[in-house]
C-alpha cells in the first residue's frame, strides 16, 4: 500500500514508525513531517490547508490510505473534500467527516451528543457571548472548582479548571473577550468530576469499534501534577487502575452507544475514536471526544500494539472492525516529552539538538515532534521537543529507561537534574539562550 500520512508532530512520527513495521507498506509520505518521520518515509512540502493540493498529490502518487493525525484538517473538512473527488473513490481515509469531527471541534456539540445518547458525563451548560451574565449566574449551581470550557478548537488550552468564583468569573469574561478567538465565542461550564482519568482509544467503521491499547496522560507542566496545562508531558499504557471490569463498562455504557449515535444521525465516521475518560466512583465518565489519536498517548499506545496497522485500515474499510483481534505487547510503555523551557507560556527556538540522530532500539525509541533542521543541524522548533518512550516489566523499569534515554541526550545538550515521580518527574537542560524541560 502506498500510504499519506498528515502531520508533523510527535504522534505522526510515533504512526509513521507503526505503518512502516507493516509489510504491506509499500511506500510511506509524510505531510510535512518532521526530522524524525524523515527517517520511516518520504517527508513532502504539503500544507495541511490546502486541500486541493492533499488531492492532487494522492492522485499523482497513487495514494491507497489516507491517515490523518491532527484534529484540525479533519475539523475543516479533510475526508469530505477527498471523498467528493471521483478519481479516488478507491482511496481509504482513516478520520471522520467534518461532522464527526465535530465531536472534537465544538464542546456544546459534544455535550449534546452525549446527552441524547445517554451517555454519562458531567452536567453543563452551555452560553454564548450574548449570555455572559446568564453565564455568570450559572456558576451558582455548581460548587467549586469551576469547570469552564471554549467550544472550539484552542490548541489544547481552551479548558480551565478555577478553584474560586472571582477567578472563574474573570475567565469567562476573558473568553468572551476573545482570549480564545472565535473558539471562545461560546463557552460550556461544567459541573467538576472529582476522580482519576485515563484515555481509551477505538478504530472504528461507523458501524463497529476495537479498543486499542489503554493509556494515561499527565498534561500540567508541575512537579506533582501542577501548574497550568500543557499538550502533554507524559503518558503511560497499560494503566494499573483500569480493569477488565471498568474497561467494559466504558464498552457497553460509553464506546457503542457513541457509535451508534454517530451512525444513528448518518455521521460517516471511519478513524479514530478517541475517549477522554475519569472514574467517579469505579464508573466511567466522558470529560471530552476527540476525532483523532492523542500525544502524547500515541507515543506508547502505537509500541503496544502488536496489531499490523494496515491490516486495521482495511478491516476498517470493509466495515469488518468486529472480526478483528487487538494484539498488545504486555509490557509497560512510558513516554516523557522535553518541552522547550517556558513552555506553556513563550520560549525560545533554534536550539541545537545532540544526541537524537541515535537509531532507537532495544526497550528505547525517540518520537520527534518539535524539530527541524537548519543547515543540517537538528534544532528545537515548538513547545514539545523530542517523546521519550521505553518499555519495561513495570512502570518503574519503563521509566528508569526512559530517564536513561534522557541522560543519554543530556550529555550533548549540557547539565541536567530531575527530581519528582513517574510522568510528574521533571529533568532540565540548561543552555545559555534558555531550556528544554521534561
């Protein structure tokens, strides 16, 4: 199969790696890609934006799949832009239309569906600009900490959790002040779920759903899990609390009525499914959908699974997702992401890279998602660096591991000290112009 895979961050590169372990791949793009993806395929100069050019491209190449990894192609309208082209009526598209990915692009929406569907989540309400006040006073149903919500897309920062009413008013002001852009015109305030959360991911056909391999983000920039959120700092699969018991009710109770929801109201959804989840007292709970795979869950859910990747897209294609076999490696995989110093906030780019054109192997492998080469150096070029991901008998090995990969790259980036637990440990390369944190 000749294979286009869009993006260029960490998740891509953590699919990429994944697709070319098939034996059906015959060719692999990436679409822009990164360093790291270089090294699984073809990088091409496509932007994510430009669907006519996406097209253009799989009818010049061949192209047999179609993987799209960022949310907001699929939001704009990806799938049904290449669905209408009567030259690649063959062409598979893992990711949803725009109207599935609405379950990912707007909060309200989403809320909405759960609700029809009965599906548990937590109690909301949902107000435009012109209801700030309404909104407001809204706030005095719940009890503290406030839950507040932009509806759209705001690139995994458009959720905040605020511990006291003056705090969670001044927010909602802001959103409707444009803090957000249009993706805080309309806010959704939700009752706070007091629990532990995990990720559960499905491929599903719109008609049936297989789960892939459970995993755990850790998403503030803190030492114990504090501070402001990130993209991302870490993640974790399998994850110890989730059960046999508790996955399937997430099953019955959350992952088939969604699907059959979306193929109640005719929503061609073939992708990724993906479930941000918490347990309230041992019960299942949605905080939010997504249309796509997360990162940096990708980072260790793609080494577990033993699954040809290929094999999937096809199943999913045939509609036969219910007749195939999830295969996971049963060990531990835990990934750590270096984040660029001042990370959430501002920091600095171009910082040179050491020690990261090293081959993964063993227990080890090295995802690149904000990196780019100037005049064939590897510098930094976002907020999250470089996903350190290895495995292990158990949590601790895996991350022992993973800080060994670490100090491997630290060695060539300067000095180092880490301090801290599991995802919420924290290691700093220092550098005269600034630092990348894990």
């Amino acid at each position: 199969m000749k294979v286009l895979l869009l993006g260029g961050g960490g998740r891509e590169h953590a699919l990429a790696w994944k697709i070319t372990s098939s034996p059906s791949c015959e060719q692999l793009y990436i679409a822009p890609g990164n360093p790291g993806t270089a090294s699984c395929g073809q990088n091409i100069d496509l932007n994510l934006h430009d669907f006519t050019s996406i097209s253009a491209f799989c009818r010049a190449s061949g192209i047999d799949l179609v993987v799209v990894g960022p949310e907001e192609p699929l939001v704009l309208g990806i799938t049904d832009h290449l669905r209408k082209d009567p030259y690649l009526t063959d062409l598979i598209i893992c990711g949803p239309s725009a109207e599935g990915a609405r379950l990912e692009g707007s909060k309200a929406y989403a809320k909405s569906f759960m609700a029809e569907w009965d599906i548990p989540t937590a109690r909301y309400g949902e107000f435009n600009r012109e209801q700030e006040e309404d909104a407001i006073q809204f706030l005095d149903t719940f009890s503290p900490p406030y839950v507040i919500k932009a509806d759209g897309l705001a690139a995994g920062k458009g959720v905040l959790i605020l511990s006291t009413k003056e705090e969670a008013v001044a927010a909602i002001r802001n959103m409707f002040g444009g803090e957000f852009g249009p993706a805080g015109h309309t806010i959704v305030l939700e009752e706070f779920l007091d629990g532990i959360e995990f990720s559960v991911f499905a491929l599903t056909d719109g008609q049936h759903a297989c789960i892939l391999p459970v995993a755990k983000d850790y998403k503030r920039i803190g030492n114990g899990d504090t501070g402001p959120n990130t993209g991302g700092m870490g993640a974790v699969s399998p994850v110890p609390f989730v059960d046999d018991i508790l996955l399937q009710k997430v099953r019955e109770k959350i992952v088939e009525p969604t699907v059959c929801g979306l193929a109640a109201r005719q929503i061609d959804y073939t992708g990724f499914l993906f479930f941000g989840l918490i347990r309230v007292n041992d019960e299942p709970m949605v905080i939010e959908y997504n249309c796509r795979m997360g990162d940096p869950e990708t980072e260790v859910v793609m080494p577990r699974l033993q699954t040809d990747f290929l094999e999937l897209m096809i199943a999913m294609n045939q509609k036969r997702l219910d007749k195939v076999e999830i295969k996971s490696d049963p060990r531990t995989a835990l990934t750590v992401m270096l984040v660029s110093g001042g990370y959430p906030g501002t920091y600095p780019k171009g910082l040179p890279i050491e020690g990261a054109s090293t081959k993964s192997k063993g227990e080890t492998l090295l995802f690149h998602a904000g990196t780019r080469l100037s005049k064939n150096e590897l510098v930094t070029h976002g907020g999250r660096v470089l996903a350190c991901t290895a495995f292990g008998a158990n949590i601790t090995e895996a991350r022992n591991r993973s800080y060994a990969l670490i100090r491997w790259l630290s060695v060539r980036i300067l000095d180092w000290t880490c301090n801290g637990t599991i995802a919420g440990q924290r290691a700093y390369f220092w550098r005269k112009v600034g630092s990348i944190r894990s």
